[in-house]
C-alpha cells in the first residue's frame, strides 16, 4: 500500500508490544500488576458528573463554536488567573478534544517543514511524532540525572540554529515528576528572548504537586515571555477526567485564531456535555483535587523510598505528576538463565513474564537507562508489585 510518507516518518511505540502482552495474560487469567496507567484510578468528582447530567437533561447536545463555548473560555481564565497568576482575555483561549489535541494545533499553526523544535529529553512520548508529522524536526536535548533533568541554559543556547522555532517545556513531567525550578525557568526565558523562539509550556500535571516542588509558569515570569508563550493545559489529570477529552491552550490572540481555524476543519468542537463538565471542574468545588494529591504524596513516598531499597536501583523524588523514573542501568548487561537483559525494553519483558509486573520503558520517554512506574494505583498492588520486581530482579546476575 502507498501510504503518505509522513506516516512513515512516524515510530512505533515500544510499548505497544508489552501492552498487548499484559492485556493477554490478563485475558489468560493471570493476575499482571499494571504499573503504566498514564490517568488517576479516581472516579471523576460527583459534581462534575452532575454538570454533565444537567446538561444532558437540558439538551445541551448540540454542535459549540468550534474553539469552544465562552462559558469555559471564561473559566479557564479565571483558573489560570487564580492559579497561575496570568492574565487572559476568552478570545486567547481555545478548548479542543484533550491536551494532545492542542498540541498538535500549535504543531500544525507554528511549524513548516524543516523547522527545529528543540525537546528535552525524557520527552513525552508524542512530541517528537508530532512534530514529525507536520515535517518539522525534533531536536533532542538530553538533561541530566545528576541534575535533576532540569534544562541547562547554555547547553540550549548551543543548539539553537536560524531553523529553531521553539522548546517544549514539560512541567512538572511526564515521565520524571520534575518540576522546572524558577530560576532555570528563567534563564530558558532569557535565552528564547534572546533568540526569538516560542516556548510551549505543558503543564498538564501542575495541579499534582508535593511539598519538594513549587510550579511556576513560564508565562507568568513577565510579559515578553508570555507573547511568546503557549500554555496547554487540561482537566483530565487534576479532575480525573481523562476520557472526557477536554484540553485547552491560552497564548497570543494570533495563534489561537490559526489554532481555532485549523480544528474548524479538522474535529470542530470537542464534545459539548464534556465542555460544561469541565466548566464546574475549574470552578466548584476544589477538594477533590487536594485529597488525591494527598493520596498520591502517600503512594509515592511509598514507592520512591522501596524502589530505592532495591539494590542496583536509583529513584529521584519526583516534584511532580505520578510517575517513578527509576534508573536501571545497573542491571543491563545481566542475565535469568537464556534472557540477556540489553536494554530497557528487555527488562520490561521481564518484569512481566517472571513478575507478572507491567511497566514502560524508558526508551519510550528518550531514555534506555530508566522504566517509568505509575503510583496511580491502589497501595495494596503498589506493594504487591514492588514485591514481585524485587524478587524478580533479585534472580539477575553478572
């Protein structure tokens, strides 16, 4: 079959195989631990699913404006008002279906072919693809452990060329939980003033936060870096909200009106029940989202601090999001009986087949030195898992 090229262009991803595999044994009756769920095992909050019922019984159900309805425009710029103290007009801000779906908007609005977007390494698993497909480039810039994978503003500086048109910032990240400190935030400002290159600032975890991290938006160090910044953010996280497909992106009114035609023609309006949803989300009650942050500060000192009682492994204390990013360097290059454990990837197939244990390699995010594990999870499996990747890695030798 003659396919685009640009479908070419794009990499499989390595987790796929692992998923098929766990959701088999699974469907074989075998009890897998799943460790790589990337959304909260928290039901949504009651009065969201309310918000959605109403507008349901009253037969909102019908087509939106495209970039969405003005109610939840106007409660995104209260939010980010709040929280962020940044300040935004409705019309310099768009919903659409998810933060992926606005990424790609700014993707297809910003960037021609050969264009370079520079993306810190671990990186998300779709920025780079994206990016691909619209035919520009990924630069990836490797952060380093011994750093806290924060950027380095020199090392940023050295890689821009005439064909950099900007950074995606990830913060806190997916898949480390490191929130980018203020100061590093703002020399990576003085550099892309300097240079003239947008910053898109992902900040779709900046709700879930512990006490060794403070989140601080770009957008909100003054107002040149905010022209030239794009925030993309989303319900899904905070509010547990991840099917209901609801993202959204506040920046200069220029680029949301290109981002907005754009999803005119593409997927028009996301889904117009999800949208009052997401209004009570960012304007009731709060509660919800500080009782599961709560619970996930429990579920990662938990896993943080016995993933760092195994031997040969090393755990930074994410700031951030629910994601462990355990370096597991120490054990490439051994062995079980026939299986040689080369790379991320092997160890993962490992973890599952001997432990029954899903997880994600670190190849996925940029890194083959690491497997990221989400605490987004019951504590009884986070034990029992633990327990099982313990034992299982234990049965490694030189």
């Amino acid at each position: 079959m003659n396919l685009a090229s640009r479908v070419k262009e794009i990499s499989p991803s390595p987790t796929l195989a692992i998923t098929a595999k766990a959701k088999k044994m699974r469907a074989e009756g075998i009890d897998v631990i799943g460790f790589g769920a990337g959304e909260p095992d928290f039901d949504t909050p009651e009065n969201v699913k309310q918000a959605a019922k109403v507008a349901i019984d009253q037969g909102f159900t019908k087509y939106t404006a495209e970039s969405g309805i003005d109610e939840l425009k106007v409660a995104v710029v209260k939010k980010l008002s709040r929280d962020n103290g940044l300040t935004y007009e409705p019309d310099e801000v768009i919903i659409s279906c998810g933060a992926k779906h606005s990424l790609f908007n700014i993707c297809l609005a910003l960037f021609d072919p050969g264009d370079e977007v520079i993306v810190p390494s671990p990186y998300w698993v779709s920025y780079p693809e994206q990016i691909k497909l619209v035919g520009a480039k990924p630069l990836i810039m490797e952060t380093r452990e011994s750093e806290e994978f924060q950027i380095d503003p020199d090392r940023l500086s050295r890689m821009i060329t005439s064909r950099t048109k900007a950074i995606i910032i990830n913060s806190p990240s997916n898949p480390t939980g490191v929130i980018c400190s203020k100061e590093v935030l703002e020399k990576v400002a003085e550099v892309a003033l300097s240079y003239g290159i947008w910053i898109i600032s992902d900040e779709c975890y900046e709700q879930i936060t512990y006490d060794c991290g403070r989140f601080v938006s770009i957008a909100s160090l003054g107002a040149e870096i905010k022209a030239l910044t794009v925030v993309v953010n989303a319900v899904s996280k905070p509010y547990s909200m991840t099917g209901w497909r609801i993202g959204y992106a506040a920046g200069p009114k220029d680029l949301i009106k290109a981002m907005s035609k754009i999803q005119s023609q593409t997927t028009s309006n996301p889904t117009s029940i999800s949208q009052k949803a997401a209004v009570e989300a960012l304007v009731g009650d709060q509660t919800f989202v500080r009782k599961m942050v709560a619970e996930f500060a429990q579920r990662k000192d938990y896993m943080v601090g016995r993933l760092n009682k195994i031997p040969g492994l090393f755990c930074l204390n994410p700031g951030g999001a629910f994601y462990a990013f355990p370096n597991i360097s120490a054990y490439l290059g051994k062995r079980a009986g026939e299986v040689t454990i080369k790379s991320s990837l092997d160890l993962s197939n490992y973890l599952l087949e001997k432990a029954f244990v899903a997880v994600v390699p670190g190849s996925a995010f940029g890194s083959d030195q690491h497997i990221r594990l989400s605490y987004a999870c019951s504590m009884e499996n986070i034990r029992r898992g633990l327990d099982r990747i313990e034992e299982a890695l234990s049965q490694l030798s030189a």
